[in-house]
C-alpha cells in the first residue's frame, strides 16, 4: 500500500492541485483531491474481473472549482438545509445566505468543497489528511474552525472517512461525503435496479422544498421502506412522502443503533459490487440525484438523473431550529469528531 501524487490541474487564480491516489494489493484504487477535499475516483473490483470507477466525478480541478452538484463533495460547515437560512445560537441571531430557494442548503454560496485544502499524506497508514482554515464568520457561521478529513483505505477494501472539526466557540458543525455513487460504473447510466437496505424504521417528514417539519413518520408500509433490500426505482412515482413531488428520494432516515455499526448497504446490480456504510451519526440522507445535471463528467460523460446514490451520513437537517432533536452545536472542548466506512465486496 502506497500514497501516489499527481497533478490534477490548476484553480482559476492558478494555483497547483493535486490528486492523491491510494491502493491496495486487491487493486482497489481511491483517488482524492484538495480541491474541495472531493472523493474524485473510486475503482472497485467487480465480479467478473473488472475495476471499475464507482463514484461520478471530474477529470482535473476546473470541475471540483465549479461543483454546482457536489459531486464527491466534502460538505462543511453544515450539511442538508437550514430553513430560512437562519439559526438562533447562545441568544444570538445568524442569517445565511439563501442559496437554495427561501433556504440555506450546505452553507453555500461559498463552499468548502471548492476550496484548495492543505494536504499531508502517510504511507505507513495509507491515508491522505486534508486541512482547512475556517475564520470567524465563514459563511456566516460564528468561531473559527480548524477542519481535517482523512481518507484511509485499508487491506480489507474499505474506505473510511474521518472528519475532525475543532471550532475555538460554540458554532454549528455537521459534515458530511456527497458522493454519488454508481456501482455499475460512473459511466453506466440509471440506478434504478440497484438494491439498497437501510437500517431505519423512521424517517423525518418535510416539505416539497426539502425542510423537515419536526413530524416523525414510521417507514412501515412506504415506499419509504428499505428495511430489506429493494430496488430504488421501486419507489418511483409513489405518493408517499412527497416522492412523485421531489422526483425521486432526497429524505433523512433516523437510524437504527449508536455508535459505529452497520447502516445502509448498496449493491450493483450488474457489477455485483456490494458496498456497505458504516457510521457513528444519528441519521443518514438517501438521495438518488434527482436534480442532477453535469454535462462535464469524467471521460466525458454527462450525468443526469437518476445516474448516481448519495448515502449522506449527518445530523437531522435543520435541527439547530428543532431543539428537541440532537444538536449539531460545538465547542473547543467537544470538536466534532466522525466516522463513516464504505466497505466493499463482490456478490458473485
């Protein structure tokens, strides 16, 4: 296992980016950007001898610089919608930036994930971190914040992602991986027959503009419901849920369990790439790129809806205004520290 740099082209005001390539003695190979601290390549052996590339993406940095859809993206400093963009904090009032209709979606305009992140990468552990500087006031959000993300890729063909967010004050810190994944290949069109279980007997209810109402609903008897698996485009089309409204699935799932364990599983169903998701968050958002429209992509593909998963691991969206449901708040004494594993094997 080694840690391989290589050029990946230059930001508009032409400073150098760089891709981090990681593999192992499987031929499993993750390549990972600084700009944005993207999740750029991931070629995944399939069941007939194959290596393809699973998650959509770019080719060089001028894609990660102008990511309107957040492929492979590190969303920071909060993931999901804050409604109304604003957020009440220790008595203080704070109003983002409404990027997303009357709301704040992953603290845009000025994300993170197009942003050049310091690198350093460790052979011995086979993992690049990425680190980024964020003031007081970015995006709006009060305390600066000192972010670190690190790719590892193991032996055992699995990728984690760890996350350590260290603000100097209370402030809102709920990051998140926006990969979309295709397990049949970047390249290989709709996900509609791959099979996904969840481990989740609960979702949160929102509106047709994606803010959740507080209201707790049972997936029982759903559409919602992928406590086996199923195949996503089952659920196409359905009432329930407002998901012939949205066009398909962008919901926040309550997961079963606590801490690091087993919560969501996708499989290929041509490629018969299994990847399983593992994390220590609360909730986990489904969304199946809906509004997806990339005529940029690697290769030269253009992606489109329908042609990717999301499985973003997260706080409940917007639960700094609902104080009933756990806080997406830290501190200099409680940084925000995270796990999520992807982990990968073959059904033959």
């Amino acid at each position: 296992m080694s840690v391989h740099t290589f050029g990946f082209g230059t930001t508009s005001d032409g400073r150098a980016a760089h891709l981090y390539v990681l593999d192992n003695a499987n031929g499993m190979r993750v390549g990972v950007t600084d700009l944005g601290a993207c999740l750029a390549s991931l070629h995944v052996p399939d069941k007939d001898g194959g290596l393809p590339d699973v998650v959509l993406g770019f080719d060089s940095a001028t894609g990660y610089e102008h990511n309107p859809c957040d492929l492979g993206a590190v969303v920071g400093r909060n993931a999901n919608r804050i409604s109304a963009g604003h957020f009440t904090l220790d008595g203080q009032d704070y109003q983002l930036e409404l990027n997303d209709g009357a709301n704040n979606l992953h603290s845009g305009p000025d994300m993170w994930f197009e942003r050049l992140w310091d690198a350093a990468t460790d052979d011995g552990n086979n993992s690049v971190t990425f680190h980024l500087s964020s003031p007081d006031g970015d995006q709006g959000f009060p305390g600066a914040v000192e972010a670190y993300v690190t790719y590892q890729l193991t032996e055992g063909n699995v990728l984690s992602v760890d996350y350590d967010a260290r603000p100097d004050r209370r402030t809102v810190l709920n990051l998140t991986n926006h990969a979309y994944f295709n397990l049949n290949g970047h390249d290989s069109g709709k996900i509609d027959d791959h099979l996904l279980w969840i481990d989740a007997d609960e979702y949160t209810a929102s509106t047709a503009d994606l803010i959740t109402t507080g209201d707790i609903m049972g997936v029982a008897g759903t559409a919602m419901d992928f406590r086996e698996p199923r195949r996503i485009g089952e659920g196409f089309g359905s009432t329930d849920a407002l998901i012939d409204v949205i066009g398909g699935y962008d919901h926040n799932y309550l997961l079963n369990g606590s801490g690091l364990r087993p919560v969501a599983c996708l499989e290929g169903n041509r490629s018969g790439i299994v990847m399983e998701v593992r994390t220590d968050r609360p909730a986990i958002q489904l969304y199946v790129s809906n509004a997806l429209d990339e005529p940029r992509g690697k290769d030269g593909f253009a992606y489109g809806t329908h042609e990717g998963v999301c499985l973003e691991t997260q706080y409940i969206p917007d639960a700094i205004n609902k104080p009933e449901w756990e806080q997406p708040v830290h501190d200099a004494e409680h940084p925000f520290v995270s796990r999520t594993e992807f982990a990968f094997s073959v059904r033959e």
